[in-house]
C-alpha cells in the first residue's frame, strides 16, 4: 500500500503539534509549581519573622517591667499590663496569666497583651478574625492593633505557661519566674489547600530580680 506525500506531511504535523502541545502543559505546570513554591517560601519566611517579633515584644515586655518597677523586679518582672498593684504583692493575680494572647500598642506607645479565647486553628473563621495580623500603614510593620487597614492573611496567638509551676498554687515562688513564651503563626497560600503553621519558643526568667 503506497502512502500519499501529503498525507506523510500531514501525520508529521499532527505528531509535531501534540509534542509542542505536550511540552507546553509541562512547561507550564513547571512554571506553576516553581510560582507556588517561590510563594511558599516567602510566606514561610514571613511567618518565621513574625513570630520572632513577638517573642522579642515579650522580651521587651518583661524589661519595662523591670526598669518601671525596679524597686520590685522580684513580684512585677511579669506584671500584666504594668498593673501597678504588683509591688510587694506576691499573689498571683496582677501578672500575666498562663493563657493566650494578641499584643498591641497602647495610646502611650507601649506593648500590652490582651486575652484571647483559643477557637480551633486558622481553619476556623473565628480564630481568623481574632488573632489576624496586620500591616500598619505609618511604619509598615506587622502589629495586632486595631487602627491598621492592611490585613494579610497570617494570625498570631501568644501562649504562655509557667512550666515548672506544677502545684497551681496562688502564691508565686521561684517555680512561677519562668515563663514559656510560644509565638505561634499559621497562614495559607495557593501551593496548599490546608494551611501551614510555624511556632517559635523562648523561656524568659526572672534572672534581674531583688
């Protein structure tokens, strides 16, 4: 059986086209994935920085403590929100509770925590109005305060706990000076179709008191 020329040509045409057709799909799930993955690691290293900041706000927390209440570094070194009442008191209830947390500036431009009920993770909607993170448009920096307009699509819960304060007791002591800051940040972007966490840790004690 002889074959025509022009039916040759046009079987080579075919098989040409669906090679090309073939190596554009792959090329372009290549790009795709290099997209999201580029998106993925940029994201992550947001978060990561993000959650620093925070645990270096309670960093910065604890030493206002200190200098503000310097007579008493002892009871205030975590007193919550600078509750003045601290001095000399060793009860437990002026410092910062074992809870969560969002952290903001007040009017006179100091960090302050503010208790948070913990409602599921980041696939909840709830959780993501609460602990959402924004952009404040003066210093474009990352804060939970409420006169930002920017929101991104990340949250930020700060736990703390006093792990070696095993008996709950309403005394402070030496078990109660250190405090286990968690930073915990969790996010989600188009490389994904769940969501992605990342927590930072930091034991900060008491190691200033009088």
């Amino acid at each position: 059986m002889k074959y025509s020329k022009s039916w040759t040509t046009i079987i080579e045409a075919v098989i040409a086209l669906v090679i090309i057709v073939i190596w554009i799909i792959w090329l372009y799930n290549i790009n795709d994935k290099s997209q999201k993955l580029a998106t993925s690691t940029e994201n992550r290293i947001k978060a990561i920085s993000i959650a620093r900041e925070w645990i270096e706000v309670l960093q910065n927390i604890r030493d206002t403590n200190w200098i503000i209440f310097w007579s008493d570094t002892r009871n205030c070194w975590n007193s919550y929100n600078y509750d003045v009442t601290c001095l000399w008191n060793t009860w437990v209830w002026p410092k910062i509770p074992a809870w969560n947390y969002i952290i903001y500036k007040d009017i006179d431009n100091r960090w302050k925590l503010q208790s948070k009920v913990l409602v599921w993770d980041y696939s909840s909607a709830t959780y993501r109005a609460t602990f959402k993170v924004y952009i404040d448009t003066t210093d474009w920096l990352y804060t939970q305060s409420w006169w930002t307009s920017f929101t991104p699509l990340f949250t930020r819960v700060i736990n703390i706990s006093y792990p070696e304060d095993t008996n709950w007791d309403t005394i402070f002591n030496a078990n109660d000076e250190k405090m286990l800051v968690k930073s915990i940040v969790s996010w989600s972007d188009n490389s994904k179709n769940w969501f992605y966490t990342t927590s930072l840790e930091n034991l900060l004690t008491n190691w200033k008191r009088n």
